[in-house]
C-alpha cells in the first residue's frame, strides 16, 4: 500500500534520527552495525518523497532537529502553539501538509 507523502517525510525523518544517533554512538567509541543500509533506505526514500516536501524538509531542518513535529489536542508538540480547529478536519484526508503557524514545522497528527 502507497503510503502518503506525509508519512514517508515521518519516516524519513525518522531514519535521519537513527543515523544521527548512530554517529555519535561511533564518536563515543560503540561499534554500530546497519549505518549503510539506514544510508540505502534513506536515499529511496528521497526518491519517492516529492522535491518541495524535501526541500522544505532541509530548509527546517537547518533550524530543527526535528523539522516535522506531532500535534495533539491541536497543540504543536514542537513549541506548543495552539493549531487552528480548521487544520484538523482537512489534515485526516492526507490530502495536503500542513505547517506550523508559529514554528513553521511539517505537522501530523497524532491519535
């Protein structure tokens, strides 16, 4: 099943996590297995996400570690500005991202 754009952005972000991890794990001397195929994955994954979204993705992340950022009870969990209601309705169709008022973080929403 295609997953939407949206959650492909979460994973990549996702992954780029893992891999920083994973460096400063080397740094401190661990031996730290999967680097590369976390690399392979995340090179697929930027060629299914679409340009705007990735070039969005980089803008924020110069700013952010985490560029994307959950919402819960229509809260930004990335600064805790209040969302407007309307973001809540049309975010379920996954028809389109929406970003932070305040922040400017990719939003998703959380169950």
């Amino acid at each position: 099943m295609p997953k939407s754009q949206l959650e492909l952005l979460v994973l990549y972000q996702d992954i780029q996590l893992m891999l920083y991890d994973a460096e400063e794990q080397k740094k401190m001397g661990f031996q730290v297995e999967g680097v590369e195929d976390l690399k392979i994955a995340l090179s697929e994954m930027e060629e299914t996400i679409q340009t705007r979204y990735i070039r969005t993705y980089e803008r924020l992340k110069t700013r952010y570690t985490r560029p994307i950022a959950p919402v819960s009870k229509d809260v930004c969990l990335g600064c805790f500005a209040t969302q407007p209601t309307s973001y809540k309705a049309r975010a379920w169709s996954d028809k389109q991202i929406f970003t932070c008022e305040n922040c400017g973080r990719i939003l998703y929403w959380i169950h």
